[in-house]
C-alpha cells in the first residue's frame, strides 16, 4: 500500500494500493471565511434602536462592545472582535456577548420598560421623551396650583384689610368711612 501526501493542507490526501487498483481519496471540506456578523440585538414590535437602547450607558459604563445601528437593525460587536468568522456564525467574543450581564439586562428593559425612576442613563431616547412628557405635565399642574393658590390668598388678604380697615374705623369712630366700607363688603 503506498501513500501520497499533500504538500498544502487542502490538498486531497490520496491512499492507493497495488494489489486491487484501487485508490481512497480523502477530501477536506474546505473552511469558509467570512466577516463576523456580530450580535445582532432584536427589538419589540414598534420599537426601534433609536428609541430604546440605552446610549448613555456607553458614557457611565465601560461596556465591552460598540453598536452599530441602520434603520431597525442594531448590530453589537465585542470590542476584542477579529473580524473573521465561520460561515453564518459570529466570532467568539461576539457570541460571549449573548451572556454578558450588562446586556442581559439592557435586554430586559427594552422588552419590559424602563422603571420611571431609573437613572437617565438606562433610558432610551424614547423613553427620554416620555420622562420629559411626564416633567412637562407635572411643571404645569404645579404651576397652576400656584397660581390659583396666590389668587386665594390675595382674595383673603384683601378681605383681611377691609377688616381691619373696619376695625380701624370703629376704633376711631369715623362712621361715614365706616358705611362706604360696609357697602364694598356686601359686594
């Protein structure tokens, strides 16, 4: 039995044997090579990268992956990623991402919401706007409440000086001011 042996790792390895004239040749699949896809991080109905991934946490925290957005698609990739992967597969820091905690949690709030108390940090740029909204509403109710609340009570602090002015105006006997004042407060 003679073997021949590849001078290239591709190569077929070919086995021939003498005796039977037959010959075996072992092929190797060859490996496809391709740029690495990322994690690609999916959203809601109705949501959009835009409006709820959390950008700012990328200033608070030093997370271990950049983002890469184009229209509804948001592709994450491991800041130690090379570049190169297996055919329609991420390279192996890009699919360490699927366990990182950070994202596991940026995952939950993009599915279940943000809890309105939250730091800035960990909202979206839609939920930016609703925290906005939801300011805005409260500025204005309470601002309204000041409002009517000076009102009343300049109300009352201008029956409290006709009292007064009454009180002066018995105290002093005036009796004619003492009529124009009761007139105004029968009004």
């Amino acid at each position: 039995m003679q073997t021949q042996e590849a001078t290239y790792p591709d190569a077929p390895v070919q086995a021939t044997d003498s005796d039977d004239d037959i010959t075996f040749v072992k092929t190797v699949k060859p490996i496809r090579i391709q740029s690495c896809p990322g994690h690609i991080l999916t959203f809601p109905p109705r949501q959009t990268p835009n409006s709820s991934y959390p950008f700012m946490l990328h200033d608070q925290m030093d997370l271990p992956w950049d983002y890469q957005s184009c229209g509804t698609i948001m592709i994450l990739r491991a800041s130690s990623c090379t570049g190169k992967a297996l055919y329609r597969q991420a390279c192996c820091s890009c699919s360490e991402l699927e366990n990182n905690y950070n994202l596991i949690v940026i995952k939950y709030h993009i599915k279940h919401g943000v809890h309105k108390n939250s730091p800035f940090a960990y909202h979206g740029l839609g939920g930016m706007i609703e925290v906005a909204r939801r300011k805005g509403r409260q500025n204005e109710y309470l601002r309204f409440k000041k409002v009517n609340m000076v009102k009343k009570l300049a109300g009352r602090t201008g029956k409290i000086s006709k009292y007064k002015q009454m009180v002066l105006a018995l105290s002093d006997k005036r009796i004619p001011c003492l009529n124009s004042l009761l007139r105004v407060a029968r009004r």
